[in-house]
C-alpha cells in the first residue's frame, strides 16, 4: 500500500496504516509507519515491563491480540497486527501509545492533556489521568474554542518568542458519562476501540492552524472540596505545576532527554500565564468550572 | 521482607479506617496524616499501571485491563524492597485456569476486614447515594463492581455479593489470611489493632498503638474531611466518615429489610455471628 502523509505534533508523517484522526501532510517525512515484522523480543533490553522492552534507541509494546510494535530512534513505527485485530486498535496503540514514545525518544516536550485555541491563542488543560482534561477541552468546544490535540500536547519552544502548541490527534476521548455531560443527546456508541470504554468526539471545530501561540496552560487537578478554584501561579510553583504533567515513560531514561525536559518546562512556565485549577468531582458543575476558568484566563 | 500486604474487605466495613490507622503508625511524627495524602493510597494509580506494564489503561478495553492486572500486581510488588500495601475491594476470583486475581507469589499475607451486612447496608446507602432498597439488592448482586481507583481509566474490581465476596476471602486457603470483624476493632481497638499490626508486619508497642489510634479517630477524620473534602468520596454520595457506629441499623432499617438482609446472607452472616451479635 502507497503511504499516506501526515502532520501530528510538528511532524510529518508517513504511513501505511491510514489515520484519519491527524491532519493530511506533505513534504519528506520525519516518521514513518509501517506495517512489517516485528521481533518478539529485544537483544539486551535494558527495562523490561509486563508489555514493553526498551534499549536506549528501540521500545517494543506488545499488546496481546493487538499487535506488536516497534518503535524506533523517534524515526520509524513497525505494526506488526495479530490475526483478526481491529484497524481502530491498531489506530489507537500507534496513535496514542506509539508517536508519544517516538516524540519522547526525539526529545520533544508533551504534556498529558488537550489544547483549544481562539482568535490565535492556545489554552493547554494539562493535569493527571482522571482530572478530566478532555472533558473541559470538550465543554470548551462549545464556548466556541477549536480543538488543537487531545490527551497528548506537544509544546514548541523557539529559541526566543512564544511557545507554541502543534495540533495533534483532534478527536477527543471521552469517558461516557463525560460525553453526556458535554453533548446531552449526542449518541454514546462511536468507541475508541470495539469493547473500549472510551468514547471518541469528533470536534465540531479544528484549529485551522498547524501550530498556535500557548498564551496559558491549565493544570487541572480533580479537587476534594465542593467549590472550584482557579489560582494563578508563578516561578517556582507554575514550574512544579507543569513539570509532573509531562508525558514521559520512565523506562526511557535518558539523562540527556529528561535535562531537556526538565529545562524546557522551566522555559515553559516562564512564557506562559500558569494557572491551577481545583474542580470538583463529578460532572454536576462542569458549567461552572468552565464559567470559572474563562472568567480567570480572561476569554 | 517484600510482597503486597492486602487490605481487603467488602465497601464500608473499616478497610479505610484501617489504611488511615497504618499510616499515622508508619508515620515518622505524631501529627495526624492527611487524609488527601495518605502513604498507603487508594489502589495502584493509572500511573502505576502504565510505569509497570507500558500502556496506557485508558487505551485498553475492560477485559484487557482485568487480564493483565496480576502480572502489574506481580511487577509492583517485585519493584519494592518493602511491604506494598493494597486496598483492594474485589472477591477472591480466579481466572478460568484456576489462577488467583490477587497473584499468590506476589502476596505476602491478606487482612480481611468483615462487618455487619446490616450495617453495611446503611453505610453504602450514604456513600453510593442509593435509598435503602436498592443498597440491599446491590448487596445481593453477584454481578456488583466498585471502583479500583481514582481514574476511569484502570477498570472496575468485581465485588460480587456481600456473600460472596467474604465467603471468596473466608475460603482463601493458600495465602495468610487475618479476619477481622469491624465491630471488634470498634470494642476492642487497642487489642484488636495491636493484633492486626503484627500480622501485616508493624509489630508496635502499645503506646504507639494508642497515639496511631487517637491520630485515626473519627472525630479527628471528620474534621479533617469537613475542613478539606475527602478525595475517596463518592460525589454521588454524603460525607465519607459519617458514625462508623456498630448496631446503626436498628434505628434505620425497617423490620422487613432487616430480614430481607438476614435472608439474603443468612449463611454467612451464621458463620459470622452476626445473626445472634450486633
């Protein structure tokens, strides 16, 4: 099959799998994805876990029944499908599982979270799994913000001027009672993958541009008292705000890669406005959260 | 010595209580911890999932998760050099090769948490948000599940029925097993506290028994919870640490959902001594 070209993240991509959930693309890419055979073991892994085997250059993900993967020099994606897996969790294991790591081995900043722009401003939602980043990204939607990325967002940093948020996958994943929530009436049956949970949302709206401005990030952590939050933060503490959200495996422990980090988040908290949102558990209040952090951010 | 440490038991009979008491024993002061803090967490998180196992759960289908959760169990207990601690509110199931969910090689002894169905009843009606009636037919539901954490994403943990779930824990014959009723840490902390400290391996004097004890209480978590929310709180439902009372069923219960309980768990509730106590 003839590769298609993509664009996710900043980067061009080819592919033999077809993505429709990224941008077309063009020009030479910097990642491809294929189809071919995949070793069921590294030589001389230096991490192993119950699916994964990392060296410092290569990860292979082993999904049973899925297919395998190897992911290589934040170059090259090989699938290798089981017997009757799904093009939709093939999709989802490259997509979601597969360009992180290839954007982590390249040295790329990407946090855990979604990103929504206006009038040519980025607002990144970052937080930890469960804080309900898409579900604000998804009540954002209809507040007229267009979807940039969702559960993985990967920030630019020009050696001088703004920081910059790259669009990235665009559909959201949504847990059902969020979709509810955020789309009362919409139907609930368009899965991630057959059996999963997690419900996909097509955007109304995509940011028409490939890379927006970060004028602020979010921090969304799921609070324990009734009432939201939402304090804006500096120095030291936006950096401490921002640092755990990053989307890092650890078995890709590279010194080098982990001061780029380190020092790109710091450049990162000093570009942007940082805030920490505190909302309630639940869905209940969603209106009122996000009433709370367009009223804090000045939208 | 490593190996998890299982705090189990069925929702609302003290695994919480319990956890909170282990910390503020484990804690290196004699202020009490914070209840949003706690060393011991909820369960493994979906970080946890995903540093062991290399996926994101949030990718995986239900059935995916459930299935390789033994082998993260296995990888988080053989990655720490101490006891893991575990909350864990699931039946003692296996898979259809006879394998425990809870890995045995992984384990280093479970405690068994037991309380009241009667009470049970009145207490999970509070936290799940549910009236009287439908607790009790969730009690009786084999098919039940509860949440293993804090995120959608690392799947529900099968509870079953009230009797089930602790007649699974009570016929546990290859792991150290500790049962203790809740009524009994009620009655009798400072025994029967002392007893379960130095069965998970914190053999303490009584002293520190007693300042762990009076760092757990329930005005102490109440307070804590009333001042700063509790993150382990059903939205759905009421304050978390309400009256931990032993025999609150008595003033809320009718005389025909009583029985209704008694005939539901009747069995196990005999073998408990819950149909003659409480």
């Amino acid at each position: 099959m003839t590769p298609r070209l993509y664009d996710a993240f900043g980067l061009s991509l080819s592919s033999t799998l077809a993505l429709p959930e990224l941008l077309p693309g063009e020009g030479v890419p910097q990642v491809r994805i294929r189809e071919a055979s995949v070793p069921p073991t590294l030589d001389a892994p230096r991490h192993e876990g119950v699916c994964y085997q990392a060296t410092n250059a290569e990860v292979l993900l082993k999904v049973p029944g899925v297919a395998r993967v190897l992911v290589s020099h934040g170059r090259e994606i090989l699938v290798q499908a089981e017997p009757g897996a799904d093009a939709a969790s093939l999709r989802c294991l490259v997509l979601w599982q597969a360009l992180r790591i290839v954007m982590q081995q390249r040295g790329m900043l990407v946090l855990r979270g979604s990103a929504v722009a206006l009038r040519g401003r980025a607002l990144v939602l970052a937080g930890p799994p469960g804080s309900g980043t898409s579900t604000l990204a998804a009540a954002l939607l209809r507040q007229g913000f267009a979807a940039l990325c969702d559960d993985l967002c990967a920030c630019v940093l020009p050696p001088e001027g703004s920081a910059r948020a790259s669009a990235g996958i665009q559909h959201l994943l949504l847990w059902p009672d969020s979709l509810k929530a955020v789309r009362p009436g919409a139907p609930t049956t368009t899965r991630l993958r057959p059996l999963a949970e997690r419900r996909v949302l097509v955007p109304p709206r995509s940011s028409p541009e490939r890379s927006v401005v970060i004028t602020d990030i979010c921090v969304v952590h799921r609070g324990t008292k009734a009432a939201c939050a939402c304090e804006a933060l500096t120095g030291v503490e936006a950096f401490n705000a921002i640092l755990p959200c990053g989307r890092r495996a650890s078995y890709l422990d590279d010194a080098r890669l982990d001061a780029a980090a380190f020092r790109d988040t710091a450049q990162l908290a000093n570009r942007v406005r940082v805030y920490r949102l505190n909302r309630p558990t639940g869905l209940a209040t969603l209106e009122h959260v996000v009433e709370t952090l367009l009223d804090r951010i000045g939208t | 010595m490593s190996g998890i440490v299982w705090l189990a038991s069925y929702p609302k009979s003290g695994n919480t209580w319990v956890r909170i008491f282990l910390c503020n024993l484990l804690a290196e002061d004699d202020t009490a911890v914070d209840i949003n803090r706690l060393a011991i967490p909820w369960g493994l998180s979906a970080d946890d999932f995903e540093r062991l196992s290399g996926l994101d759960p949030g990718l995986l289908t239900a059935a995916e998760t459930e299935a390789l959760w033994p082998d993260v169990l296995k990888a988080a207990a053989s990655s720490s050099d101490k006891p893991l601690f575990v909350k864990t509110h699931r039946a003692y199931t296996r898979d259809a090769d006879g394998a425990p969910f809870h890995p045995l090689e992984a384990t280093r002894c479970a405690l068994y948490l037991v309380r009241n169905p009667l009470d049970v009843c009145v207490s999970y009606s509070h936290h799940l948000g549910y009236d009287i009636e439908r607790t009790i037919a969730t009690l009786r539901d084999d098919a039940h599940t509860v949440a293993r954490g804090e995120s959608n994403a690392i799947g529900p943990d099968l509870a079953m029925s009230w009797s089930s779930h602790v007649g699974s824990w009570l016929e546990v014959a290859e792991m150290k097993t500790l049962v203790v009723r809740f009524e009994d840490l009620v009655r009798a902390p400072l025994a029967s506290f002392s007893r379960l400290a130095a069965f998970v391996g914190l053999p303490c004097s009584a002293a520190q028994i007693r300042a762990a004890l009076q760092a757990s209480r329930l005005e102490c978590l109440q307070e804590q919870e009333a001042r700063a929310g509790f993150r382990e709180r059903n939205p759905r439902g009421g304050l978390f640490f309400r009256r931990g009372e032993v025999g609150e069923w008595r003033t809320v219960l009718t005389g025909a959902q009583a029985q209704t309980i008694r005939s539901d768990h009747g069995a196990m509730m005999q073998r408990l001594g819950y149909l003659t106590r409480c």
